[in-house]
C-alpha cells in the first residue's frame, strides 16, 4: 500500500540561445583587467525596493523568501508574454574587462549585459551561481545589466548579483575608502550570523560595504551592519569586510571575526518521539485509550490528511477535519494523557503538497489543521512521483514548513520519505539539500526502512540506512555525528512488508535500542491496526501476517526514549 520504486531523474532540454559578442569598434589598445569592486547599486535588494533596477511588465518585486543571502531578494512573475526581465545601467569605463555574477533560483533563469554575453542555469528548488564576464567598448562609458527567466516557466528569483569593475568617471576618483574597523558579531543562530563595524570615511563618499568568508562575497550593504543567513549549524566561519565608493574603489579588508553557528534546532534541543501510525479510515482500527493502556504508549501518528478539493484539509479527503471518528479517536488519546502528530500525504490520494497552488497556500491548509487540534508537531509523508519525485514540489513543502514554523513557536516539523539499504535515494538527498537550501530548519527526517526489494537482513538493513542518513545530514548541514543523529527519526513496518520482509518482535527490539543508544529523534512503524497476530495472513490491513502478541510491536516503540 506505500510500496516506493526509485526513479531517476528525467532531464528537460531547452537549446541554450546564442549571444553576440559584446561590440569592440575602434579598440586599438589590450583591455585592462577590473579591480574586484561591485559598483551596482541595491544589488541585494536589501533596501526593500527595486530602485534602480527596472523590471519589464511591472513584473519584479521584492520578496523575503526565498533568499540567498540577507532578508531580500528579487523575483520575477514570468508570463506566458513577458520574461520579467530586470535590469540596471552603470557607468563603465571603455576597454575593460568586467565579471559580473548572481545568485538564481528558477527554471531558466538568465545573467548578461544588454548586447553581449549571457548565462544561464535551471536550478528550481535552490539558488545557484551565474557567472559571466565581458569587456567594454573603447568608447563605451555604461553598460545595461540585466537578469530575466523564461515564458511560462514560472517565477523566478535572483540575490546578491555583483558587477565587479571600476566604476565610470574616467578615474577622476581613484582613492580608496579606509578600511572598516571594529567588525564584530552581534548575534548568531544555527543558520546565520549577525555582523556590525565602525563607519569607513572616504574623500567622496562610501556607497556600499562588501561583507566576505574568506575570498567569496557573500552580500552587499549599504549601512553598517548585516546579517548573513544560509549557513551551516555548528560550523566555523570567518568574516571581513571591505568599503566601496561610488567609483568602484574598494578599502583593504577589515579586521577578521570568526564565529561558529549554533546547533541545529529540533532534535538537538531533546525532542522525542515514539509514534506509531493509527489509521481510522482503515484495517479495524483499535480503540486508542485500550492500546495505550496496554502498552503505555503516548503518541500516535495519525493517518492520512489529503485534499478534499480546493487545498482544503480533510482526513483520507473524505472524512471532515473535525467532529468524526478522527476526533473521536484524537480525544480519547488526550484524554487518555497522549497527544497525535498528523500526517500528511502517503503513498496514494490527492495531497496537499501536489494539488495546493503555492507554498503559501499550502502553509495555510496546514495552518488549519494545526488551529483545529493545537498541534506540537506535524508530519509530511512525502512519497510517490506527485510529491517525492517532484523537486517543485518538494520545495513548496518545505517552504511551507518553514512558514508554518515561523508562524507557530515550538511547532516540530518532520519529513517522512523512503530510503534504499544504504541512505537516502537520489530524491531523498534533494530533499535533504533543498531543506538546507531554504533554511527550513526540519526537526526531524524519518526514513522508511522497508520495501528495499526483497531484502532479507531487517535489522542490518535498517541501521545502514540509518546510518547512511547521519552521514548525509552531516556533509549537508555540517553537524556532528550527535546532532545528525538527533534529527533522524526511523519508520519500519511490523511483520509482513509489502515486499514480504519480516520484522519480527526480535528484530523491531533491536531496531529500538539501536535508536535509543544512538539517541535518534523519532521512532514509528506501519501500524497499530497490523498489530495483531495472524500467521501466515500475508500483507493484510489488520494484522502483521506473523505469529506475535496484540500490540506487541506498540509496546516496543513504546519503549523507545532517545
């Protein structure tokens, strides 16, 4: 009923368009080479407008989320008429050699100068780097920059684009501004740290600040204090910055501060979760309070909220939000001293992640659910080529996480997918990279340990998946090897799987104090309705297809603490 076949990829092709090389008419003398300086103005779009950049169509404007560097980024409403094209004309000075770069996220998202040399990329779920670089003109004093997506490819976004080069004015201006002083951090999280520094004087005037790691420009300021975002938990960066006039001239480097971003949230601040799948709209379901009872188990993993039409929440998409069995069920457990974590998606039906429009709206559904039971956590099952084989839409849920998270202090985000014997699939690890991408700061990533195609070795199988898991989220978000553990949750299948492998009684004890000597975040298993002896059954909704004891498999999660 969740079986999960791994696919690969299928990659779109668009014929990359020829571009002319920028005009040398008249050029008698080598190009001078630019001094590494970025001479456009608001290329971060910090100060929350788009002045000067100009966008076709009335298209562009300012966004929040997502960005690559700072609080604010453009996007780009491309239509099925207009490429959202935004540019910005400087002064350049004539036969010399510029780079210019940006920071994109879209399908087919342009960078180029008006009249000569372009990039492109397609990166949907994650901002990526263009690159390009063009020499002026001998008599060429400004130059028309340029970022644009494509017809009817959706929005697209751009950050922190820097056009480095002198300046125009014919170097009438050639002193550099001081270097900055005092440069120091004021704050930090587990994905950002804050920055301020003394004021830099200069004989004309100081236009922007250039804040660094090492020797990549991470973001542009006009002011004296920045914050740089999308870093990696627990991880060690070193920062300078540099002043810059409106010639282009850039002061020497600041003093250096180096800071470590904090632990990642979620499971590294103790969170931890025994929770089986208990599924009303199927296989006999038991009554909660005789399973806790019998088990002392707490939490239960609710099963399944979908689409009803609309992006409207409902339970199995026919069963309203509130006031059936689903609430029945979800007060005889807090009644009975438990608390739910729903789950959104599965294997089949109409989900939400799919069906709702944008990211936004997507987070409203949530919110919904969310306000109907005053939740602490939620799940989003992601599976299927509809969701988990869909990188767009995997980013529309994560983002929509992120929201909900933002939106609700102390609500826990989990993400459940499938996983192969050794760590996450190729899908598994976008999503895994997307999440790190977008800052969405996931609690806690459930693997699926189950359906590998016959695989014999339950418990071997399930530990290297594990395992391969911790090693994933450590080389993505630069964690140790305790706090990738505590951000990975474990979700098997009791008895008989889908593709007959048996995790017997024994085998799920071993998997539980595998995860309890490991301290993992999360454990569950599909599902309390199976939990009931019937050998030889086969893969049935209301027993495991083995010989066990009733609830055998919920007492066993139930001793899971992390």
């Amino acid at each position: 009923m969740r079986i999960r076949q791994l696919r690969r990829s299928r990659h779109r092709f668009l014929a990359l368009l020829g571009t002319a090389a920028l005009a040398l008419a008249g050029a008698v003398a080598l190009p001078g080479t630019a001094q590494a300086a970025n001479i456009l103005t608001n290329p971060g779009f910090e100060t929350g407008s788009l002045s000067p950049w100009s966008c076709s169509g009335n298209l562009g404007s300012i966004v929040s989320s997502p960005v690559h560097g700072g609080s604010k980024a453009l996007a780009g409403a491309v239509s099925s008429s207009d490429n959202a094209q935004c540019t910005q004309t400087v002064s350049v000075q004539p036969n010399t050699t510029y780079s210019l770069k940006g920071w994109v996220r879209g399908s087919y998202v342009y960078l180029g100068v008006d009249g000569g040399a372009s990039t492109w990329t397609s990166s949907p779920s994650a901002y990526s780097q263009l690159s390009v670089s063009f020499t002026t003109g001998a008599s060429q004093t400004s130059a028309k920059i340029y970022v644009h997506g494509w017809y009817a490819q959706g929005t697209y976004y751009a950050d922190d684009i820097s056009l480095d080069g002198p300046g125009g004015g014919g170097g009438s201006d050639t002193q550099a501004p001081t270097a900055p002083t005092g440069l120091t951090s004021t704050g930090k999280t587990s994905s950002s740290v804050s920055l301020s520094w003394a004021a830099s004087s200069d004989n004309v005037g100081v236009t922007a600040y250039d804040i660094y790691s090492g020797s990549n420009q991470l973001l542009s300021v006009s002011g004296t204090s920045a914050t740089v975002s999308g870093l990696s938990a627990s991880t060690a960066y070193t920062f300078t910055v540099k002043a810059r006039d409106a010639a282009g001239n850039t002061s020497g480097a600041s003093n250096s501060v180096s800071v470590t971003t904090n632990a990642g949230g979620g499971g590294g601040t103790g969170f931890k979760q025994a929770a089986p799948y208990l599924y009303e709209g199927w296989g006999d379901p038991p009554n909660p309070t005789t399973v806790m009872n019998a088990t002392g188990v707490k939490w239960f993993t609710m099963a399944f909220v979908l689409d009803s039409g609309g992006c409207t929440p409902s339970w199995d998409s026919s069963r309203a939000l509130t006031g059936g069995v689903d609430q029945t069920a979800i007060n005889q457990i807090r009644s009975a001293g438990g608390d739910i974590v729903p789950s959104f998606g599965g294997w089949q039906g109409s989900k939400l992640g799919a069906n709702c429009s944008s990211a936004s709206a997507l987070a409203g559904a949530l919110q919904k659910v969310i306000d109907a039971y005053g939740l602490k956590a939620i799940d989003m099952d992601i599976e299927n080529t509809d969701e988990f084989e869909n990188e767009a839409v995997q980013a529309k849920i994560l983002t929509a996480l992120k929201t909900v998270k933002a939106n609700n202090p102390g609500l826990r985000t989990i993400v459940t997918f499938g996983t192969s014997t050794t760590g996450p699939t190729y899908y598994g690890n976008r999503l895994i990279e997307q999440a790190q991408s977008l800052n969405a700061n996931i609690d806690v990533f459930t693997i699926m340990p189950f359906d590998f195609g016959g695989g014999s070795d339950m418990y071997g199988n399930t530990v290297n998946a594990a395992e391969g898991l911790k090693t994933k989220l450590k080389s993505t978000f630069g964690w140790d090897d305790a706090t990738a553990y505590s951000h990975i949750g474990i979700s098997g299948m009791n008895g008989l799987s889908d593709q007959q492998e048996n995790t017997t009684p024994a085998i799920w004890t071993s998997i539980r104090d595998w995860a309890n000597t490991h301290h993992i975040a999360r454990l569950a298993y599909w599902s309390v309705n199976r939990d009931r002896s019937c050998p030889g059954g086969g893969v049935v909704s209301n027993c495991s297809g083995i010989s066990q004891s009733t609830w055998q498999f919920t007492s066993i999660t139930a001793g899971f603490t992390g």
